[in-house]
C-alpha cells in the first residue's frame, strides 16, 4: 500500500479505528472538533477515505486499519526528524509483529506505505535525503570536550563541522514498546550532518566518547542497529 493523504485525515481515521494519542511524528495536527461537527467530520473524512480506496460504505478497510493500529501502538519504532534545505519533516518506521508501515509526515501531508522489507533500521536510512559520504578516518571525541573548550584535534575538527556551513542535517532514534507495554526510547540518537565535505555521522560509544564518521547509509545502518540492540 502507498498511499498520500491529509494529516487531519489520518488523525480522524485513527480515531475511528480507537487508537490513543498520536505519535509525536504527527503532533500538531490536531485540531479541536465541536460536538456539532463531529458526524459531518466523520462523514468527510471516510469520503476522502474512500476516494483513495481506504473505506467503503461498512467503515475504514480492514488492510488500512491494520496499519492505523501499527502507527498506534508499534513494538519498535525507528524515528527520523530531517531538514534537508528548506524542508523539514518527520519519519517513522512503525513495527508491529510482522507488519511494518512507513510514515512520512511533511506539514500537513502524511505519505503511508507497508514495507516487506524486515532490516528496519535500513528502511529508514535508506529514505533519508540522498548525499555523498564525507571521505575520512571515523574519529572518537570525549564527551566533556563538547561540554567545555575543546582541546583535541578530533574535539576543534568536530565543533568546525557543527558550526560550518551544511545543506541538511538528522536525528535518528529508536524506541521499543515490547508486548504493548510502555514505551521506552534510547536516551541517544545518531545525527548526522550535510557538511561541504559530505555527509558525517555522529554517535555515542562507550559512554564517554562521541564517534565521527562518513555517513554513508551502510554505516548509519549500523550505529542505528546498534542503538536498537540496547533496547529489550
């Protein structure tokens, strides 16, 4: 399934399907409804719905509100908030047993479409904004350098890629909420950054260090992985 369609439409066809808060991928789509206009609201929506295929007379398409409650309630999320130029938006990877939804929320739009593919952290990745990998020796900087005035070569290096010029940049996290349960997101994301130079990641290793390297989706892939492995 592919699928484009408002987001004030989505967030009304959760509704109906029963589904909680939204997503904070979603937030700020919500919009208050008086009692007066809800049934015109509902009505709306499922005509729009079924234009696209998504409802029939009977209510929202099963298929459809599979992947509603995968957006709702997901056993794992992989999360993106990219700005590449003068867009911003927001991906989601949803997880739920063995259906997986890909969310792309960009202003008021949200593109919808099911992924058979099962390396998620790959899925992601693999959708953030094309660039060329910065070339170079992956580096580790200490964390209290960041902090503080930087000292090292790696630390000054690290801070001129930070407050250089660049055409995009990301923040990739990770959450888990096994079994339905409550929901617990890795306390570290992996960014990256669109430097003249190209594209460098930056993630936490052992606590103390952050790790720089070319951000080519091979090794994104596998920092993300990574990150998902800490969480049960």
């Amino acid at each position: 399934m592919r699928v484009e369609l408002p987001l004030d439409t989505l967030l009304t066809a959760m509704s109906l399907a029963g589904c909680g808060e939204p997503h904070l991928v979603f937030a700020g789509g919500e919009r208050y409804v008086p009692p007066s206009a809800a049934d015109r609201v509902r009505r709306e929506a499922l005509d729009e719905l079924a234009s696209l295929g998504l409802a029939t007379s009977g209510g929202l398409d099963r298929g459809f509100e599979d992947v509603l409650r995968t957006l709702d309630r997901p056993h794992t999320e992989y999360i993106a908030h990219v700005r590449a130029g003068d867009r911003q938006y927001g991906m989601l990877v949803a997880v739920r047993g063995r259906s997986a939804t890909i969310a792309v929320r960009e202003k008021g739009s949200v593109r919808l479409h099911r992924v058979r593919e099962t390396d998620y952290a790959a899925v992601l990745v693999n959708r953030l904004p094309p660039a060329a990998p910065a070339e170079f020796t992956p580096f580790s900087v200490p964390r209290r350098e960041i902090r503080d005035e930087p000292t090292s070569q790696g630390a000054r290096e690290l801070v001129r890629i930070l407050t250089g010029s660049s055409s995009g940049l990301g923040y990739l996290h990770v959450a888990r909420r096994p079994g339905g349960d409550s929901r617990t997101e890795a306390p570290e994301a992996i960014c990256y950054v669109d430097a003249e130079a190209g594209r460098v990641g930056i993630a936490p290793s052992d606590g103390d260090h952050f790790t720089v390297f070319p951000g080519d989706e091979t090794r994104l892939t596998g920092r993300l992985a990574a990150v998902r492995a800490t969480l049960r």
